[in-house]
C-alpha cells in the first residue's frame, strides 16, 4: 500500500471542500421577517417572539393567537394603521405610521394590550400617550 503524497492529500481536501453544500444565507429575523407591504405584529420587544403578517383590516387578532400580545411592530404598508384595544375596532386606538417611523416598540402600557387591527380609515379616540413614555 502507497503513502499518500503531500499533492494528493491537498487535492483530497480540495475535492471535499467543492462537494460540501454551500452555507445557506442566514435567515432573516426580528423586524427584517417582516415582508414589504404587510402590517407585522410581533409577540416581542424588538419584532422578536411570534409573528403575524397582515395586508387587511382584522377585527379579532385572537383568531390569529395575537390577541393582547403584541409588543413590537413594524408597518411596511403605505397606510396608517390603528390599533383597537377592543376586537371589532372598538375602544381606543393608538396608530403606527407608515415608512421607516413604523417600526418600534409598544409603549409598556400598551403592549399585551391591543385586539383588532384596522388598516387605513379614520380610526377612531386615542387611547392616549403614556407620560414620560418614548416609543
């Protein structure tokens, strides 16, 4: 039996490196999971935990396992987006703007705290700005 040389083993290794799969590229996560031109609620701080994706107004986020428990969002639609704290767009609303300012954290008062989502429209009383609260 022959001593592989230094030269075969280096092509050996060489070989082994070509067939191996390729990294796939890193998947996305937090806030970049959210595709363009939908509304993201996400069940964490920072589009962390669960997500939903949403591209029409829905009057009960517990039929999406979201009801009272969101905590970050991002709005990647061209409408403004107001969130009911009552399913049926009923209560107070708080609103996520359209554009690179939609995207945030909840207020804590208002995180676990909305039920239905309404995409555009009037909206309707706000349920107000935490004092000394920063989004």
């Amino acid at each position: 039996m022959r001593n592989p040389t230094r030269a075969s083993l280096l092509l050996v290794a060489a070989v082994a490196a070509t067939v191996l799969p390729a990294t796939a590229a890193q998947a996305a996560d937090g806030y970049d999971r959210c595709p363009d031109g939908y509304y993201c609620m996400f069940s964490g701080l920072d589009g962390t935990g669960d997500m939903i994706t949403l591209n029409a107004s829905t009057p009960d986020l517990a039929a999406l396992g979201m009801d009272d428990r969101a905590r970050s969002d991002w709005n990647r639609t061209t409408s403004t987006i107001h969130l009911w704290s009552d399913a049926g767009y009923t209560g107070c609303t708080a609103v996520t703007s359209a554009g690179p300012t939609g995207k945030g954290n909840f207020f804590s008062t208002y995180r676990d705290f909305f039920s239905s989502v309404q995409i555009g429209g009037p909206g309707g009383p706000s349920c107000g700005t935490p004092p000394g609260e920063g989004r």
